[in-house]
C-alpha cells in the first residue's frame, strides 16, 4: 500500500522547483494533494502532470500571506478532499539584498510575511483540527541560511531563522496531541528563485559570489538532485517514522535513523 494512502496534502509554493518535486512525491505515494500557489498557469500544468501519472492533485490560487485567503483555500480544498493530513510550508522569497540600511524596508518587511506570517497562519488555520483528530505532520522548508550570518541577505536568514524557532515552538507545543512539526534545508537547486537571484542587480552587486556559485550550479547536469532528495526527505517525515523528532531542523546529508536512534537512546 502507498505510504500517504487516504490522506490529504497541502503543499505551498507548489507550482514549480522544490514545491512541485514535494508535491508529485506525496502524489506517488498515495496522497491527495492540495497544489497552492498565486500561479494558476503552473499550478494547473503540475495537477495535470500528477493526474497523468496516476496521482490525485487539485489546484488552489491562494495568497498564503493573508487570513482570508488561507480560510477560503483551506476551505475549499476541506471540502474537496476531506481534512488535511500534511501541511508542506515551501513558499518562500530571496530578497531583498544589500546593507540592512539601503533596502527598501516595506520590501524587507514583505519578505518577512512570506517567510515567518505564511507558516504562522497556516499552522493556525491547519492545526487545530490536527489536533482535534491527534494527527497530523507539518514541514517547513527553510535552508541553511537559518544557521549562518550572511551580510547582505538579513531578509532571507532572519526569515529562515524565524522558521525554524516558529516549528520548534509549535513541536512542543504539540507533543503528546499526535501531531509533529519538522523544518527542513532543501539543498541546492537552480530554482526560479534562484534565477531571479541572480538576475538581480543588487545580488550582483552585494552577493558575486553566491551569484557565481548559483550560475555554476545551472551548468551542472547533476544540479536538479536535491529536487528528489528535498522530496524523499519530505515523504520520509510524513510517513511518521521519525515523529519522534518533531521539532528538529534537517539537512539532507543528515541521518535520519541515526537521529532517532540517537533520541530513543
């Protein structure tokens, strides 16, 4: 039997990259996924692909940033598909870049709504059902920004920073209700967010390297890996195997069962 037979998926950001791989992963194992993004285009291209291959998808417009949106899409996808099971938090945004004093704060402070108020009210709107049904999973992709001090590039690691705090609060807020809490690095991939990184002006002013390293990145023909590693890892930690590490933050080159050894010891 497929691992996520008979449940519900809510997967952001899903049109394309990281959220698309996560998506079709869940869809392969037995998941009826919620595909939520602005992008109707490309939400509509990634359920088509998932039904093609004999998966359950349904494509949802939400602008995962405000309340309204997010009861109106959840409500829809309730209605559809029955109570969500999985909730993968993956919209997220690069900038802006530059020194903390020349960015444009309204844009800085936007960032901080997708990357900290997104997963905030969604959590909000999913988890007291989870809770009420005492189960329920929830994956937050983050990335290593979260664990660095990267000048030039405060929006994204204070936003990832804040992700991982926000999912640790929740785990133990939800230990003994059956519901667990996991955030996640992705790895490193070519995404669109990659390429308007490094298309722009102020990445290649502030970030060169990092721009550099991005455009080696998308001549590498082995680049598009951490695509399924980033979407193995997600479907390894809604299986519920590894609950017992709710609250923890994962890098793919991280062991899982030696982590859970390791917590059961």
């Amino acid at each position: 039997m497929a691992i996520l037979a008979g449940q519900v998926a809510l997967v952001t950001g899903a049109g394309r990259g990281f959220g698309r791989a996560i998506a079709e992963k869940l869809a392969s194992e037995g998941a009826s996924v919620a595909l939520v993004s602005r992008s109707t285009g490309q939400l509509q291209e990634v359920a088509e692909a998932i039904g093609a291959a004999g998966g359950s998808a349904f494509p949802v417009v939400c602008d995962v940033t405000d309340p309204a949106s997010i009861a109106g899409a959840v409500d829809q996808v309730e209605k559809l598909l029955g109570p969500v099971d999985l909730l993968v938090s993956n919209a997220g945004v690069p900038g802006p870049f530059g020194p903390l004093w020349e960015v444009d704060p309204a844009e800085w402070w936007r960032a901080q709504e997708v990357h900290i108020r997104a997963p905030f009210l969604l959590m909000h709107r999913l988890l007291p059902g989870m809770v009420a049904r005492r189960r329920g999973r929830v994956i937050c992709v983050s990335a290593k920004a979260a664990r660095i001090v990267a000048p030039y590039l405060s929006a994204y690691c204070t936003g990832k920073i804040a992700q991982n705090r926000l999912v640790a609060e929740a785990a133990a807020e939800l230990e003994g209700s059956g519901v667990a809490a996991f955030v996640i690095d992705p790895g490193f991939v070519p995404t669109q967010l990659a390429r308007d990184t490094m298309r722009d002006p102020a990445a290649q002013k502030y970030l060169g390297g990092m721009v550099e390293r991005l455009k080696e990145r998308c001549d590498d023909p082995a680049a598009s890996g951490d695509l399924d590693r980033c979407a193995q890892r997600c479907l390894d930690l809604a299986s519920g195997r590894y609950d017992d590490l709710s609250g923890g933050y994962f890098e793919l080159p991280d062991d899982l069962d030696q982590l859970l050894e390791d917590c059961r010891a």
